[in-house]
C-alpha cells in the first residue's frame, strides 16, 4: 500500500514538474504572440503628429509657406523622441519601444543648410507599454538620477539641396556629438525633412551600441536584450 502511494506521488510529481515546464514556455509564448500589441511602428515622416501638436501638420494657416526658411527654429509641440530594442524575453523575441515628447532644441538654417543645431531628450520621461521595463530604463540601465538627459549637437552643416516646397521631402546626412549616459560619440545618420505649412519636420534614427555609451546590456530576470538599438526621433520644429 505504501509502495503504490509512494508510486503515485512520484507520477503526480513528475506531472507538476512537466506541466510547470510546459506553462513555463507556453505562457510567454501565448502572451506575446497572442496579448501583446505589436510594437508601434518606426517613427517617419508619415507619423502622426504627438498628442500636442498644433503645428506640425500641413493644415496651418500657411502664413510662413511663402517665406524662406533662414534663421532660428525650435523644436515645438509634437515632437517625438525615444528607443527601439529588440530583446528575448523567455525565449520568446520581441521589439521594445519606448517614447517620450520631452525634447527641446533649436536649429539655425542658412538657405538650404542647417548650421548648427542642438537637442535634449528628457529620458526620465521615456514610457513603453511595460512599467517594470520602464523602471529598469530609468534605474540600472540608464540611470537617470545621475544622468537624466540625452544630447545631440551638429558638428557639421547639414546640406539639403534645396528648399522643399510645402509637402515636399528631401534627405541628406548629419553630423554630430551624442551624449548618452555621460559618454560622447560622434554619429552619422540619415536624415529626411518635410516643409510644412507652418513650418517644417525632421526625422531620424540613430544606430547605438550600448558598450559605447558605457551601458551594460540589461539581461536580467529572463530577459536578455541585445547590445545594440536604435534612438529613433521625430521634430515639428515652429520659428524660434
């Protein structure tokens, strides 16, 4: 009698186990194939505008769309900045995404450069759709109580060409200084513009690797995310 119980307990040990195991995977599995939004989309110039923006559209009065665009502008409601990584999490891969429309900066143009510019990214104010990500974010990853902004400067003119009319793109490299983290690194990237009514928007991303910025990859609680992302950002910029 003994015998059969004890025999009966390793079976339904052995089931516990294996059933645990199997949610184990399948849970994660079933949460980010089925639960889980997908990530949103890369931001571009075909984004809407942020949740506050009134005037980066081309629905304004058009009262600048005759003028040239020489001189000082500022980064203005709309504006969008912020992270795109992909990690593993439970063997399971997936995109995070985090965003924040804190950002400030100015620009100055001359004809059909910008000359110069600056930008900050207030990156305590960076949200995904995870409040546990959210944390790691702001604590061992980038720690933000010590290092609470992220800055971009042009280092070199940005030559467009020519002046888009209004609805018009046109690309061009840029050049600068970003400081993440404390640590500075000269980038390159592709960056694309678009004349609106009331002003203009500019678009871009930004390739990092963590280890440049003296960032440790966050693995952690089985999660492993890789050593390199993407700063993705969109600017409605209105005259300064």
């Amino acid at each position: 009698m003994a015998g059969s119980i004890r025999r009966h307990w390793k079976r339904w040990l052995i089931a516990g186990v294996a059933t645990a195991a199997v949610l184990g995977t399948a849970g994660p599995y079933v949460y980010i194939n089925y639960i889980q939004d997908e990530p949103p989309a890369a931001l571009s110039l075909d984004s809407p505008p942020g949740s506050s923006d009134a005037s980066g559209g081309s629905s304004g009065s058009g009262e600048q769309a005759g003028e040239g665009v020489d001189g000082a502008w500022r980064v203005g409601s709309g504006s969008q900045a912020g992270y795109r990584v992909d990690e593993v999490l439970f063997g399971q891969n997936v995109t995070a995404v985090g965003r924040t429309e804190q950002v400030t900066g100015e620009l100055e143009i001359e004809g059909n450069r910008a000359v110069s510019g600056t930008f900050t990214v207030d990156l305590a104010s960076v949200k995904s759709d995870s409040d546990q990500r959210d944390g790691q974010f702001r604590g061992r990853v980038m720690n933000t109580d010590e290092y609470p902004e992220a800055t971009f400067e042009l280092t070199e003119p940005v030559d467009f060409g020519s002046v888009p009319e209004v609805g018009r793109q046109v690309s061009a490299e840029a050049t600068g200084e970003l400081t993440v983290h404390g640590e500075t690194n000269s980038v390159s990237f592709e960056l694309d513009a678009q004349r609106t009514a009331d002003g203009f928007r500019a678009n871009g991303s930004i390739p990092v690797t963590f280890a440049d910025y003296g960032i440790d990859a966050p693995n952690f609680g089985g999660i492993a995310v890789e050593d390199e992302g993407t700063i993705e950002f969109l600017l409605a910029f209105s005259r300064a």
